[in-house]
C-alpha cells in the first residue's frame, strides 16, 4: 500500500507585499518518511516554503494541506538574537505553550538524540556555533513532529557532528524536509529533490540521490540549450524567407504572411532555459598597505574541557601571509578565540597596533541588521574607493540594485555571507579572521572564495569544518585546540 502524504502544495502562490513573487502556482507533495531535499539558490525562496509550511506565511492563491493532525518541527539556521540571554532549560521551554511537569526529562532525551550534553543552567549565547547547531535540531526533536524541516542543519558542526546527524536521519522514521549547501551530507541520505527556480519561482520533483539529480538537471539545461539553438536557426532562416517574401507581392505576400504566424509559433516553441545558480565572480582581498612585523602575537588560549575554561602557554606570531587553521572539536573555545581576539578583549593575545581587521563571523554580527545593503557596504569601503566601484564589487557577488536597497536583516542568510565578502573586499584588511565562512554560502561559489583567501596577501585565521573546503585552502601553519 502506497504511504500517505502528510504535505500537499497544489499550485500555491505567493508574494511578500510590495515585492515580486517568490512563488508561482508550486506544486509538491511529501509522503509519511519520505527525506527530501529543498534544493534553490540564494534568495530562490526555500525558507519561504518552510514559513509556509509552519504556517507563518499564508499563500496568495492556490492550497496548501497537512494531514489531519500533522505536527511540524524546524531547526532554523541560527539562534534568535533575543534567545541568546536564555539558558538551555529556558530556551527548551519555549517549544510548548504549556511547559510540561517532565520538561527536564523530554531535554535529556532530546539532547541525547543529537550527541550533546550541557548543564541546563548554561546560556545560550555562551556555547559554540557546533554546539548551537545540536541545539537547534534537539528544540525541534523535542516537539516529536511528524515533518522535520531542517534549514541548514550540519552549519558549524565538525565531522564527528555530521557523522552522528546522518546516522540520526537514517534510521529516523518521520518525515523529513532538509535544505542544504552540503552536497556530500545530502546525498547520504536524501531520495528526492524539490527544486525551486528562483525566475520561474515553480518547483520541479526529481527522484534519487543528490547527486544523480544535479546531473539530470545538467543533462536537461544542455538539452534545453541545443533544442533552442535549433529552433534559432530554423526562425532566422524563416525570417529571411519571410522577408524576401513580403516584397514581392501577391501570392507571395500571402506566403510571408502565412511564414511569418509559423515562425511565431515557432518562437513560442522556444525553451525557457533553466538559467542555473549563478556564480560570484573570481575576486581578489587587497591587502592593507605598508605591514610589517607580527601581525598578531599570542602567549596564551583558553580551551573549554568539559565546560571548564583551562589556560594553556600558546607562544606563536603570526606575520604577514601567514595562513593559520584553527582546529579542535565543537564547543573546545576556537569561536571564542578568534571572536574576543577581534574585539580586542582576549587575555592571552592581540593584534598589533595599525593593522586593519577584517572579521567575517558566524553568526554575522559584524552587520548592522538596521542598515541597507548600500549602507553597509559604503561604510566598509577604504580610503579611496568610490560608490560606482563599490556597487561593481558588489556586483561579482550577485548583489545587484534591487538588493541594495534592502536592509541586511530582510536578506537570505546566503545572501548576508556574500555581503559580508563584499565588505572584506572593500576595507582592504591587513588581516583576516574567518569564523566557518562556508556557512549558508552555495557550494558553487566555494571553489572561487578558496582560491580568494589563498591570493590573499596578509595574515589569515580561519575556522572550518567543511573537510572539503579546507582542503583547497593554503594553510601553513595549524592551531589545533584539541591537541593543547
């Protein structure tokens, strides 16, 4: 007997006011354990569909049905910035409009589901990325959902975290919709892809593991494109008839008219070719001027052991062109480190007097939320740039006009990352601090950030757990934390 289908989207439309749609007659279902992938770029609208789906958002037209008693649960990409204060038992109990008696109980098994243990009197704010990631999935376990809605759910998890994820999701029997940059993590254990066209705004279904479906969808776009650069043939050809035609006169006038309503018909035939994710330009990080000497000297780190901070002797300098890989596992102090190291606030090292810093965080509180996009990026701009080199900076990173009026808090989390290499690019730092940079950012764009950070020219800090993405990257010398 077929499984039931929990989730029906039946050509459900959708636009937020005064902005273009986001959603165009879509339609999808899901069945009971099925595990899906909500494939798009940046800005397509994948967590447009999830508000949906909780029922946050309300369609413009069309239907959209849950089966009769069907609960939804959503680890979101970050931790609200006003759930910070909170401490683990207080953020847990928010899940429930009536706190249970047990509520103590129902977070030990939630935790334990993820690989996580933390003292309930702990704040929020002060765990580790890694260690909010497991919280987040854990605040949706909590609610037993019958469709888990998982946006971005390995951001910040070192391997041994996705290891434990994967086998999680395996053996998990609900439904489950995932949206994810990480194609290795996704075709582990997805069987089918929802993929949103972010200029159609329709969704398409394809069955198989993740990677079978990016091949079909190459294989269809290359079909599409050479079905198209027939049919231009064809029509230039029937215009030049058509042309020739018309002149004469007579019978032959009728020709070219009865031609012409053809070749019509045949542009109408035209295939409106997927245009694919589109990738950020090649770019370069100017590096500050006239450096010199250590651009950060350290004596000492603090590494966090079984949520104890220990001080460990650390002597190192790091000068210009170093690149310098932070390592250790979830929740051991790294994002700590580099954090209050560019505040300027850590005991144990500093940066040196006139260098300038550039400090992409994880969580992207270098970026005023209340600003516009132009804003934001104007402020960043060094000494000497103009607003129309700005504006083709920004550019190469798919930020265009319509983006730039928009405040920073109205943006995809896709769209803040890239924002947030724009402004690298424009301050021209003397040194980099990288808090897993990969985050939210399409994995077709990784490659070329790689080689950027690689041509680099001054200092560079950086903590990743994207294996793949370290491995493109030039790394002479490694902190490992978890080692100290």
């Amino acid at each position: 007997m077929a499984e039931e289908v929990v989730l029906r989207f039946d050509e459900v439309s959708f636009e937020y006011v005064h902005k273009k749609p986001i959603l165009h007659e879509a339609s999808f279902s899901l069945r009971q354990g099925a595990k899906i992938t909500l494939m798009g770029q940046n800005g397509a609208g994948k967590s447009t569909i999830f508000g949906l789906i909780r029922g946050e958002l309300k369609p413009k037209s069309g239907m959209l049905s849950l089966k009769n008693g069907a609960t939804v649960g959503t680890a979101k990409q970050v931790i609200g910035r006003d759930e910070l204060s909170l401490n683990v038992e207080q953020y847990f109990a928010q899940a429930f409009s009536i706190v249970p008696g047990n509520l103590r109980s129902l977070i030990s098994k939630a935790l334990n589901a993820v690989n996580f243990e933390i003292p309930l009197d702990r704040i929020v704010g002060e765990l580790s990325g890694g260690q909010q990631a497991r919280l987040l999935l854990a605040y949706a376990l909590i609610q037993t959902p019958d469709i888990l809605l998982l946006d971005e759910p390995t951001n910040n998890l070192d391997a041994a975290g996705i290891d434990h994820l994967i086998q999680f999701l395996i053996m998990y029997d609900k439904t489950v919709l995932v949206i994810s940059h990480d194609a290795d993590f996704l075709n582990c254990f997805t069987e089918g892809v929802i993929y949103l066209d972010v200029f159609t705004h329709q969704t398409e279904i394809y069955v198989g593991d993740y990677y079978s479906v990016v091949e079909e969808i190459a294989k269809r776009v290359e079909r599409e494109q050479r079905k198209n650069a027939q049919l231009e043939k064809l029509i230039q050809d029937r215009k030049e008839k058509v042309n020739f035609f018309a002149n004469k006169g007579g019978k032959m006038r009728k020709l070219a008219q009865k031609m012409r309503a053809e070749t019509e018909e045949l542009e109408e035939d035209m295939v409106d070719v997927r245009r694919e994710d589109k990738t950020i330009r090649k770019f370069d990080i100017p590096v500050q001027e006239d450096l010199s000497g250590a651009i950060v000297e350290i004596t000492a780190v603090k590494i966090i052991k079984n949520h104890e901070p220990e001080t460990k002797d650390f002597v190192r300098k790091v000068g210009r062109r170093d690149h310098i890989l932070v390592s250790g596992p979830n929740g051991i102090g790294k994002s700590t480190f580099l954090r209050t190291l560019a505040s300027g606030k850590y005991e144990g090292a500093k940066i040196n007097p006139g260098v300038k810093l550039g400090y992409y965080s994880q969580d992207f509180s270098t970026l005023n939320f209340d600003e516009t996009v132009f804003d934001s990026l104007k402020n960043a701009m060094a000494d000497g740039m103009d607003v129309p080199e700005m504006r083709s900076i920004a550019a190469g990173f798919l930020i265009n006009g319509e983006l730039m009026g928009s405040k920073i808090a109205e943006l995809s989390e896709g769209q803040k990352g890239l924002v947030s290499f724009a402004r690298l690019v424009l301050m021209k730092p003397g040194l980099l601090i990288f808090d897993e940079p990969t985050n939210h950012i399409n994995f077709r764009h990784l490659p070329i950030i790689a080689e950027a950070i690689n041509n680099y020219e001054g200092a560079v800090l950086i903590v990743s757990h994207m294996e793949d993405f370290v491995k493109q990257l030039r790394i002479d010398d490694y902190f490992e934390f978890g080692k100290l």
